[in-house]
C-alpha cells in the first residue's frame, strides 16, 4: 500500500472523489496542503478574494450540477469567513464538504495564533462535521463527509484538519474506501407503499388540486416524474422560491411561484384548494402567511425525504418520507392502477370548473396577462428581467442576490429547465450572487451564466470581480441600479411612512462602468428603456467578457404581489401600491 | 406533558454539544440531563427529560434523529418505564432537628451517608417527584446544598435500546 502524508492523502481524496474543482484560499494552517495540491493533484483549485465567496462559488456550482461543492479554507479568519456561505448552503440543503484548517493538535485550546472553535462555530449550520484526531482517519472521513453531504436531504459538512496531522514528513498507508457504512446514518431508501396508495387515492379524489414543488423536487432530480403527474392529471402546479424550473415555468399548467411575492393565481389556488400535494417542500414562513389561516379547506399529502420537515409546520394528513423521486414514480403507478379500475378519475367536471376559476384569477391580476406594473420615464426593473429573458431566449443560468432583484428575477424569467435559477433562499445571503455565478459557469463554460444584483448586493463580495479575471469567467452581471436598498425601501415605504433608515448611499456609489473596467472587463451603462435591449444583445455577444450591465432604473418600483402581514391568509395580497384583494 | 427522552449516541467528542446546541438552537428547555458511558465503549447513553406538547416533541425526536452523532432514540414516557433520579443533600442537623432529620431520611427510605457534629449528608434515589417532595418536608431544616443526578430512565419488559434488535 501507498504511504502519503496527511496533506497528500487530502489531495488524493479529493481526486478519489471525483472532484473537480476546489475552491478555496490558503493560509498557514493549511500550507502542507497547498504544498501537496501544487506537487501533485488534478483538482484545479480556483484561488477566491474572501473566503465567504469560496463557499457561495461552490455552492453555485453544487446547485447548477447536482455534485457536491468543495471549500478549502484556513483556520480562524479563514473558517469564520466561510461561516455565511456554509450557513447559506445548509439553509437551502445544498451539499458541500469544507476543509478547513486547524492550529496544530498540541496548540488547540490555548488561543493560538489564528485558532478558532471551527466545530464550535460551525455546529448548527452544518448537516455534520469531523475533527480529525489521526491521519490514518482521513480517507475515511473524507468518504464520509461526501457521503453524508450528498445523500438524504443534503446539507454542508465541515472536516476540521489540525495542522501537524498534515505535515509532508509523516507518511502512512492510504487507501481510498470505495463505499462506507455508518451505523448511525440511514436516509429512507424508498417511501412507504401503504401511504403512497393513500396519497393516490385522495390526489385523484380532489375536485381543487393543486401541486405544490419545492426546491428538494430539484436536489431529488424528480422534475421528470413531477411534470408527468401534472400532465397526466392535468392539476395546476406551483412552485416555491427554491422550487423554481422544477415544472416548466412557461407551460400553462405552471401558475408561477407562491409566498410573499407569489403570483395572484397561485396564492388564490392554494388558497382555495382541497388538496395540496407538496413535494420537497417545507411550508416556509415566506409561503404560508398566517399558518393558522392556512389554505383552510385543504388536505395535505406531503412527500420529503426528511422526516422533520414533515408536519413541521402545517400538519401533513397523508406524510410520505423517502426520496420524492422513487416517491413519486410510484405514485404515478398507482395513479395509473387506480384510474385503470375507475376511468372517470378525476373528476373532469369539478377540474373544468377549477382550471375555469384558475383562468379568471389569472385574467384578473395574472403576471403575465395583467398588467402587473406601471411604465414611466424611467427603465422598470421587470422590464430588465424581460429583455434578459429574450437575449438568452430563456435558456441562462441565472443567479441572483438577495432583494427587489431577486424577486423580479423569480417573477419575470420563467425557468422551463431544473437547476437554471441559482439564488439563496433560506437564509437570503447577500453577496451570494457572483461569487455563485463564478461557480456556475466554471461547471458550464459554454452557457450563458448571468447574476441579477443590485448595487447594494453586488457590493458585498465585488472582490470577485478580480477572481473572475484570474480565470476569465465570461459571466454577465445585471445591475439593477435604483441607488437605495430596494427592498428595505420598500418596507420602510409601506410600514414605516416612507422614512429611509440608513438604506440610501447619498452620494457614495462608485462609477461601476470604470470600476469593472479596472478590473479588466466590460461595462456598460444603460438609462433610456429605448438602449436596453441592444446593450442587452451586446453583453452577451461577447462571449469571452464579463460584461457589466449598470442599469438605472426606477427607485420608486415596489415588487408585487406581496402577502399582507401579520394576521393575513395566503389570499391576501396587495396588487400594487393602492389595490388589494 | 414532561417526557423522558433517553438515547444512545457515538461517544465522540462533540456529539454532546451537538445534542444540547439543538435545543437552545430550537428553543426546547432541557430540564435534566444525565449523560455516561455504557457497557459498550464506543456508545454513550444520554437521558434527558423536557416538557412540551406531543407535537412539539415529535418534532425535538425527529431532529434528534437526525444527528448524525445519535444511533438510537426512545421516548421513555410512551411505555411503562423505571426512572431513576439521585440526589445528595446536605443539611444543617443540630439540636432537635438532628433527630427529626433522621426519621424524615427514614421514611423517605434515604441514606445518610457523611455524619459531621452538625452536619447530615443525606443520599435519596427515585422518581424525581420523590425527590422533590423530600425537599419540601425538609423546608423547616437549614438546606446546605442540594446536588442531583437528573433522571436516568429505562423502558420496563422486553423492550431494549440497543444497537441489536432482539424481537
């Protein structure tokens, strides 16, 4: 058997792994590992400004491909920098595995020079975490944490490594586990039979069903058998923040998102509804409103592959743990069994009535049939995600930040394919929208990879924007300029009489068009809605550019529908700034 | 309801933490907490118990569960159970409230286990009512220190938490 130092043994598990980037910032804790990844490792590692960016790129990267992601960080500063993007990805269940490095063993406890309690710190927004006590025990820990992070409802797991169990002088015998059992780790392989021909049953008994597809659908790679069910029964589908592109978004079955800033028709459908199947979905805060006026006709048949999230929130009448894809396979067997024996499942009349009622709510203040926001002098930000929605012919992987953006992102770009709409959900980190795109498009280099930010957002890892020149990451950033902080704004307009607590910059923003070009890439700014959709076409004509669409627009703009809270059910909405239900 | 809550988790460093950390993280109040190894070294056996509704503890159960540091759950209060409960307590015993001392120590079927010229240190085992209402016949004697175990629980009959399955 092969002897490789600590060090070593990381660099060669990481090839064992399949890795195939690394993602990352070095420091003295994790030196003997830099040394052993520079003399012999095929990883690439891609060098990040901040730590916090290594951790979003590689979860930018985990969202667009389904693999797990890979930070590499140092102790203390390195480690709490990473914090956020670990707490991002655990919010959203998206799996990563961060190395981080560790004072050496016989230092640990004394402060250090750069020690930090990265376990300690780490502990609640991680799925698991390993301190590594011995180098023979890194192969195996290693394993897995990739196995723990990408099975189950996935999640970041952090592998704390001292210092001194890395050292190039120390050599042991590595071998690379092929599989690993732990006896206190067993995600449901497959979903209980008797409750799914339960949920089959009453799924076909409804006369207002409406499918209800969060962001597990996606981490389940069950999108395929989602839209068959929809199809077959022809029942609405709609489709959390996190959920989005799990059901073509542009299909007419699709009712757009739901929640806070859903679309009318799928908050009144849900509303309405006398069967909710919710898939990989965990009945959110920003989705229910007031839970105890909850979709208050509803049954509720819920599939997931976490057993927690299960009546969690909202009781579940019918919960089905396992993976919703397996799930969800068979229920359309037994779907099909039982229409078989009774062909006149489900009632056609009761779901003519129904799409007949949906139809009318969509005619009424529909997204896209309404006219959902007014025009003025001034470009409007939706009119922005429009254009990009037409220079990428809807077919980008998008990421954005966290604010006005990111909702009229989700509004206005109707996702036809899983894993195209990258955004933070959970935890709503800004500054998680470019460093992800790096990610995405490392993973996807012949794709059109745009960030939706704002100026406020973009702000907090503009670092990157270096990072992205190191490794000529032809990303197109959109700003969403309108000089305040949107959607602080927009709270303090609608509950707090329009006072602006510190979410203005007076006078302080950079001229962004030079600041790119700085960097080395392109910028441009765009201030009549006559210029948008060329300069639109030009920055994603060039191919090999990051391109830096500084778009002005109207400060004024509020993002609609929004649910009325407190007290308020799911139907209860305001359409604009003076129109509610 | 208050429920006994008793686990076998990996006797590794951290996993305690990360059994209390999700109850401050979630909001659950622990209210004893009794944690030792077991005839298995690599295994602990963490008792606990906590008060909530029944939903709210299938909750704490199932987040437990997920721990990735936590084999084997059992909520105690679901079957017939013994639990168990120790408590030391010293007390200011002089004059005519050495003897009365003595015989509440014998009813409560306790033990005095340290003798000094004014000092019992008395030992009691049971439920943790038992416990308390020791402590409340003693209101009139001077209460030095009060140290106590927590509740250690197990389920009566057959029924076993183990790694192996034996029915």
């Amino acid at each position: 058997m092969e002897l490789l130092s600590g060090g070593e043994m990381i660099a060669r598990a990481l090839e064992d792994e399949g890795v195939e980037y690394i993602f990352g910032y070095p420091g003295g804790a994790v030196l003997h590992i830099y040394d052993a990844l520079f003399k012999d490792c095929k990883v690439p590692h891609i060098l990040v400004r901040h730590e916090q960016a290594a951790t979003h790129a590689a979860d930018g990267y985990a969202r667009a491909t389904g693999k797990t992601g890979v930070v590499l960080v140092t102790s203390g500063p390195g480690a709490t920098n990473a914090i956020t993007g670990i707490a991002t990805a655990y919010m959203d269940s998206i799996p990563m595995v961060v190395l981080s490095g560790q004072v050496q063993s016989h230092l640990i406890g004394e402060d250090a020079f750069q020690e930090t309690d990265m376990i300690g710190i780490s502990r609640p927004i991680v799925k698991h975490s390993f301190m590594v006590k011995r180098t023979e025990d890194l192969p195996i820990m290693i394993k897995k944490a990739f196995l723990i992070a990408s099975s189950g409802r996935p999640g970041p797991v952090v592998i704390d490594i001292p210092k001194d169990l890395t050292r190039p002088d120390a050599k042991y015998e590595y071998h690379y586990p092929e599989t690993v059992k732990m006896r206190s780790y067993a995600p449901a392989q497959r979903g209980h039979t008797g409750q799914i021909k339960k949920a089959a049953k009453l799924l076909l008994a409804a006369k207002r069903p409406i499918i209800y597809a969060g962001g597990g659908v996606l981490l389940g790679d069950a999108s395929e058998q989602l839209t068959q069910l929809a199809r077959e029964l022809n029942y609405p589908v709609t489709k959390t923040l996190m959920g989005l592109g799990a059901y073509p978004g542009s299909d007419r079955q699709c009712l757009g998102m739901l929640g806070m800033h859903g679309f009318y028709e799928a908050n009144m459908a849900m509303h309405n509804s006398d069967c909710i199947l919710a898939v990989g979905a965990r009945f959110d805060d920003r989705v229910t409103n007031t839970v105890g006026k909850f979709c208050p006709g509803a049954k509720v048949i819920h599939i997931d592959i976490d057993p927690a999230s299960i009546s969690k929130i909202v009781m579940a009448d019918i919960p089905i743990v396992g993976p919703v894809q397996s799930v969800l396979t068979e229920m359309l067997a037994q779907v099909a069994l039982l229409r078989e024996k009774d062909s006149s499942l489900p009632d056609k009349t009761a779901l003519s009535l129904w799409w007949e009622q949906i139809e009318e709510w969509r005619a009424a203040h529909g997204l896209f049939t309404g006219r959902r926001f007014s025009e003025s002098d001034m470009i409007m930000p939706q009119q922005v995600i429009q254009s990009l929605y037409r220079a990428t012919k809807g077919d980008a992987y998008i990421t954005s930040d966290v604010g006005q953006h990111q909702m009229f992102a989700a509004q206005y770009y109707p996702f036809d394919k899983p894993r195209r709409w990258i955004n933070s959900g959970g935890l709503g980190t800004m500054g998680f929208g470019l460093p992800a795109a790096m990610g995405v498009k490392l993973a996807f280099p012949d794709m059109d990879v745009a960030c939706v930010t704002g100026e406020g957002s973009i702000q907090m890892n503009i670092q990157e924007l270096s990072t992205c020149t190191q490794y000529d990451s032809a990303i197109k950033i959109i700003n969403l300029r309108n000089n305040n902080l949107g959607m602080v704004t927009q709270w303090q307009d609608m509950q707090y009489e329009g006072r602006y607590a510190m979410s203005t910059y007076e006078d302080s923003l950079p001229d962004f068009v030079k600041l790119v070009e700085a960097y080395g890439h392109v910028g441009i700014q765009v201030t009549n809605l006559a210029d948008l959709d060329g300069a639109m076409d030009e920055a994603f004509s060039m191919k090999d550019k990051l391109v830096f669409l500084d778009v002005i627009i109207d400060p004024t703009e509020h993002v609609y529908p929004m649910h009325i809270a407190p007290n308020g059910a799911m139907k209860d909405m305001w359409l604009s700034k003076n129109e509610r239900t | 309801m208050r429920r006994i809550i008793s686990m076998l988790m990996e006797n590794e460093p951290g996993a305690l933490s990360r059994v209390i950390g999700l109850f401050s993280q979630r909001g659950y109040n622990i209210e004893t907490l009794n944690v030792a190894p077991t005839n298995d070294p690599t295994l602990s056996r963490l008792t606990l118990t906590t008060v909530g509704s029944d939903l709210r503890i299938e909750q704490l159960t199932k987040q437990l569960n997920k721990l990735v540091d936590v084999v084997k759950l059992a909520d105690l209060t679901e079957g017939a159970h013994i639990e168990r409960d120790m408590m030391l307590i010293k007390v200011r015993a002089s004059g005519a409230a050495r003897h009365e001392i003595k015989r509440t120590t014998d009813i409560f079927r306790g033990q005095i286990v340290d003798v000094g010229p004014d000092i019992y240190t008395i030992q009691i085992i049971g439920t943790s009512e038992k416990l308390d209402a020791f402590v409340a016949a003693m209101s009139d004697a001077d209460i030095l220190e009060v140290v106590r175990s927590g509740v250690a629980g197990i389920s009566r009959g057959e029924k076993v938490l183990s790694l192996e399955k034996r029915f």
